[in-house]
C-alpha cells in the first residue's frame, strides 16, 4: 500500500535508492596498509553477505581476505643460472655453486636480485662474497627493499594480475563457443562486396626512407658485403639509400655456368611493385651492356640482349665469358613515395682461373621523376677545381639562399685587357677551391666625381651583387643545416689622413680549410672564411687633374690540417683477481 500523499514517482525513486543502499552497505572496502608491506591486499567487488549485526557500524579499515601472496619467489630466482647443472662463474645465486667455485669468484655478477621494481616496498637478496673465511663464503641476506619513487604501486588488489592468463585453445568442444564470441571474422554477403571494392580502390601505401623495395616474389635484391668481404644476396635494396659496394665472391670456374649470381637474368629478371603490395609492377629495362676483354679493353654492345655465362677451354686453361663484373640500377621514384622507371646497366667480363675468387661492384642510385641533379662541389670533401658553394641567410632561423647558379655563388672581381673598372661593373669570376687568385682594375679619379660616390661605387665593384654571408664546409652541404656553415668575417682596415679621400683599395679573400676523415681518403673542409677590407687615403684631386688607382682582389687557400698521426686503441686493462691459492704450494 502506498504512502498516503506521495506521488508514485517519488515512490519509486525511494525503493531505488534503499535498493542501492542495501547494495552498497553489503560490498566490503579496499584496505589500505602501511609502507612496508609487501603482500597485495585483494577486494571482492559486488554483493557479499555481512557478518556484522545489524546497526552496528562497518570498520573503516576492514578487508574481506588476505592479500595474495607474492607469486615469484626472489630467494629462489637466479637470473644469471645459464648452464644446468653446472656452476656459472660468478654467479653467487647459482645452487650448482659450492665452496671451492666460490674461491676462484672476483664477485658477484648480480648483487641484487629483486621481484617487481613497481612496488613500494619488496622483498630482495643481496648476495656478497666472504674472502676472509678459508674457504670463502657465499654471503646471503634476504631485505625489504623500499621503492624510493612516489609512482610505485602500494597494494594490488586484483588477483589475474600476478600471473599471466593461460589462453583457452579451441578444440572440437569449444570452437562453437569461441566463434560465437568473436566478432571479428564475419561471413556474408556484405563483407564479400566490401572486400571487393577494397581490392580495386587505389592503394594509398608508399614507399618511404630505408623501406626495402618490394618485388613480384619478396624483394629487390642487392649483394653487399655483411661480416666479410664474401658478397651476400639477400641483403635487400632499400628505398632512397644510394649505395655502392664492392664484395668478393668464391667460385668455381667449371661450374661457373649453374651460379645464378654471375649472368644477368639473376638482377634483371625480378620486377619491382610500383608501391607496397601493390598490384602493379615496373620491370627492370637493361640499358646498356659493355663487354671488358681480358686486357681490360672495352666494347659496348649494340643489342641488349640478356646473356648467360659460358665456359671456354683454351688449351690448359678454362675461361667464363659473359661474367658480371658490375652492376649499376638507377630507379626513378615520384613526390608520392612510387618507383616509375627502373634502368639497369651491366659490365660484363672473361675470367680466368687467376682472377678466382671474383671481385664485383653494384650500385644503386634513385633520382626524382621531373627533376634535374643537383651539382656538387664535392662528395663530400670539395674537389679541386669547383666553385665554393656559399649563400646569404635572409633572417635568423631561416635556412641557407643561394642561387641556381653555382659559378655565381662566390664570385670576385674579374680582370680584363682594357683593366677599366668603371667598364667591369658586373663582370665577375667564380672562386675556385684550391686556385689562389688575384685580379685588379685601374680607376681614374678626377676633381669632378665625389669622393664618397667614388668610395660606393668601388665598395659595389669589390662586393659585387649579393656577396654571401655563409660558406659551405663541404661540397655537399645541405641548405637547411646553418649550423655546419661555416659564416665569413668581414673585416675593414682603413688608414686617414687630413684632407684626403677614403676609398677602398684592395680585397683580400682567405679561405683556411682542413683534410677530414680517413688518412687513406682525406676529404676537404673549410673551417674558415675571412674577408678583408683595405681602404687607403688619396689627396683629393684638384678640378682638370687626373689620379689612377689601382683596384685589386686577392683569394689564398691554407691549409691547416694538423699532421697526419696514426692512432691505435689503448690496451684493455686487465682486471682479474686469482684465487688466493692459486701458487700453492710454492708459496
């Protein structure tokens, strides 16, 4: 019966609310223990029956059970025990172990041994060794070790977690069951039409940095030289790593006809998918073939027929002909992260029994669809005879300007048979690594023109349009890394006098570099840049006389490498401790 002037809505609100109140009082509460505790303490979430007597108030500290203990056992646990039955050298956890192993110990190789670190407080053993008792002694001790991090675990209050789950495995009994409650795999006919036009939409995968190239059967395959100087097929090209490798491969001449490594078909029969399992396929097109006789002469073959290696008797000797010696790829890929175009070129050669084993080289290069090679000053040490590639940086944070142009990059003052400089005003020539150079012109100053616009205007004449703030240190720098360029140091001499007029007379370019790398093949890097310049005092030329200066530029390279001096690694120290009998019974 209903109370009377209730609504039947709070009615029933109320019933919920002493429903959940009835639930809640019956559910028992975590407990939570102190610091150095080391066991788990374990909570039975939903409705359990109470013991209490009713209207008797729930102790805020109480626990429906134990905590569950520890599953691993640290006393028991040796990580460094790799040998059964037998005694591991300074492992002092070892049970195999006895009093004469631990005489020949230097120490423990694992002092401590721990359960899991994440917990505030553990159990762990500190293992030691006692050289003072005759025999030594294994020392063990058995602490609570205190989680110093204030992120640790303090009580786990859910069993499954101290053990892995063992997973059910489906037999003729439950393979019903377990189909039912995976969703995973369904069969009808909406899948098969999803799956379809899955298929036949466009593949969105592209290749990226260092993934390996992908082919009709696994993927594109590149010999290199791994542990040994012994050549190894399958070490897999990779996508945008230009390489080149020379390997060493041991054969046997008479068989030289059954090794796939040795004829063309083995680099030029494999077709490379356009993108990562993707179903269209670039073939591999042979470009050219050149033939390198047994004196080393070589003759291009007009037909680019594929070739297969064939033994010769000469007399007392076998040759192979048709031997690949080197191999060149030269992939074309787009903005898109797809290869196009696939070129391969071959040398092939004759070889004879004294060239075993054979020597080959390969070599793979990718260059971008619609795009044209950048030139290069150096790979990467610059090269004598090239421009110095240089730039300017437009604000701070930006990266490296320079113009197409690498001959305009760094340029002076160019001279001339007529040596007018008024007539050389945008006349210049590039600076060349390793060539010091030196060029002038003469300037004809008269009453009429300015001092200071005769200053400006051979200030303009020794810079030149654009001079650059930054140098490259190699040939091959790349724009965006300003911090290995190396920047130029501008520095003004001038000497006054009264009554005269300050042009600039001369400027000096000094380019100090260095030999970097290996002593075998020293690579060329500019360490430093400094222009200087000389301004000189003229008496200023009275109205209908005529004074000639001569204007100069002058580029020195030094080269300040520190001398060349073989290093050798430091002997290892040996730190071995022998047993305390080990002379007996000499000594």
């Amino acid at each position: 019966m209903k109370p009377r002037g209730l609504p039947p809505l709070l009615v029933v609100l109320l019933s919920c609310w002493a429903s959940v109140s009835a639930q809640t009082e019956a559910t028992p509460a975590v407990t939570t223990e102190g610091l150095n505790s080391t066991e788990a303490a374990l909570a039975t979430f939903g409705p359990s029956p109470s013991t209490r007597p009713p209207g008797t108030p729930r102790a805020p500290g109480s626990s429906s059970g134990p905590r569950p203990t520890p599953v691993t056992d640290v006393a028991a646990l040796c990580v460094c025990d790799l040998s059964p039955a037998q005694c591991d050298v300074n492992c002092c956890c070892d049970p195999d172990c006895s009093s004469v192993d631990f005489s020949v110990f230097s120490a423990c190789s694992v002092p401590v041994v721990t359960g899991d670190s994440q917990f505030c407080s553990q159990k762990a053993v500190i293992y030691s060794l006692n050289f003072t008792a005759n025999p030594p002694q294994r020392v063990f001790k058995l602490v609570d070790q205190i989680n110093p991090s204030i992120f640790c675990i303090h009580i786990t209050n859910y069993r499954p977690a101290l053990s892995f789950i063992n997973p059910e495995v489906p037999d003729e009994n439950n393979f019903d069951t377990l189909m039912k409650t995976s969703d995973g795999f369904t069969l009808n006919a909406e899948s098969d039409i999803s799956f379809t036009t899955k298929l036949d939409s466009p593949t969105t995968a592209k290749y990226k940095y260092g993934v390996p190239l992908q082919t009709s059967d696994s993927f594109l395959r590149f010999p290199s030289s791994l542990t040994s100087s012994l050549c190894t097929d399958n070490n897999p090209a990779a996508f945008l790593v230009n390489q080149a490798v020379r390997c060493t491969r041991k054969i046997n001449l008479e068989q030289c006809e059954e090794i796939e490594a040795l004829g063309m078909a083995f680099y030029s029969s494999p077709e490379i998918l356009r993108a990562p399992d993707s179903r269209t396929k670039v073939p591999i097109t042979v470009q050219s073939v050149i033939i390198q006789s047994l004196n080393k002469t070589l003759t291009r073959r007009e037909d680019i027929d594929v070739l297969q290696p064939a033994l010769v008797n000469a007399g007392h000797f076998h040759l192979c002909m048709n031997v690949v010696l080197e191999v060149k790829y030269s992939l074309t890929y787009t903005d898109r992260g797809e290869v196009t175009k696939a070129d391969l070129s071959f040398l092939l050669g004759t070889v004879s029994s004294v060239v075993v084993p054979l020597q080959q080289k390969f070599e793979i290069y990718f260059l971008q669809e619609n795009t044209k090679p950048v030139p290069l000053s150096g790979n990467p040490g610059y090269v004598v005879g090239l421009p110095l590639a240089a730039g300017f940086q437009p604000h701070k944070g930006s990266g490296i300007i320079q113009t197409t142009n690498r001959y305009r990059q760094f340029t002076i003052l160019h001279s001339t048979a007529e040596q007018d400089c008024l007539a050389l005003e945008g006349v210049r020539t590039p600076v060349l690594f390793g060539y010091t150079m030196q060029s002038g012109c003469k300037l004809r100053l008269t009453g009429a023109l300015p001092c200071r616009l005769v200053a400006q205007k051979v200030k303009n004449l020794l810079w030149g349009q654009g001079f650059p703030d930054y140098v490259a240190p190699f040939g091959n720098s790349q724009a965006q890394d300003v911090l290995d360029w190396v920047p130029i140091h501008f520095i003004t001499q001038s000497f006054n006098r009264k009554d005269s007029c300050q042009l600039p007379g001369a400027l000096v370019i000094e380019v100090k570099w260095t030999k970097y790398g290996s002593l075998l093949n020293p690579q060329a890097k500019i360490v430093n840049v400094t222009a200087n310049l000389i301004s000189s005092s003229f008496p200023e030329a009275n109205s209908g006389n005529e004074r000639t200066i001569l204007i100069s530029t002058a580029v020195t390279f030094v080269d300040v490498s520190a001398p060349a001096e073989a290093g050798f690694r430091a002997p290892p120290a040996i730190n071995a401790r022998l047993p305390f009998n080990f002379f007996f019974p000499f000594v």
